[in-house]
C-alpha cells in the first residue's frame, strides 16, 4: 500500500519536474527564435513556455509510468 502512494507521488513530482524544464526550455526557444508563434491567445516566449510545460508534463507522466510500473525481467 505504502509502496504504490509513493510510486503515484513519485509519477506527479516526475510530471511537474518535467513540466518545469519544458517550460524553461520552451521559453527559451520562444525568446529567441519563435517570436511569432501563437498559441492559446499568447505570443513567443508566452506561447511556447506554455507549450513546453504542457509537453513536459505529458513526456513526464508517460517516462515515469513506464519505468515504475514494468515488469522485471526473468531469467
């Protein structure tokens, strides 16, 4: 019981942490390189910030399920 709260916090702390670096990095590339692009009514840095987070997250979620919750392999 203890053991699967504690892969479930583990698998949103991973999701956020992900979600966080995308937004740095989405930022960044926004910034600097797409200042035109539009997403959700915003604008460059904005856009794709909000972009790398929601991107983060997801790629996080999904990286963090699948190397909690796989099965060992059996020799």
């Amino acid at each position: 019981m203890v053991k699967s709260i504690l892969k479930g916090a583990l698998v949103i702390a991973s999701g956020l942490g992900f979600g966080f670096l995308g937004l740095l990095i989405g930022a960044y590339i926004g910034g600097n390189f797409a200042e035109t692009f539009i997403f959700n009514g915003v604008r460059g840095y904005e856009a794709t910030g909000q972009l790398g987070f929601w991107a983060g997250i997801i790629v996080g979620l999904a990286l963090s399920i699948f190397l909690l919750f796989r099965r060992p392999k059996r020799r």
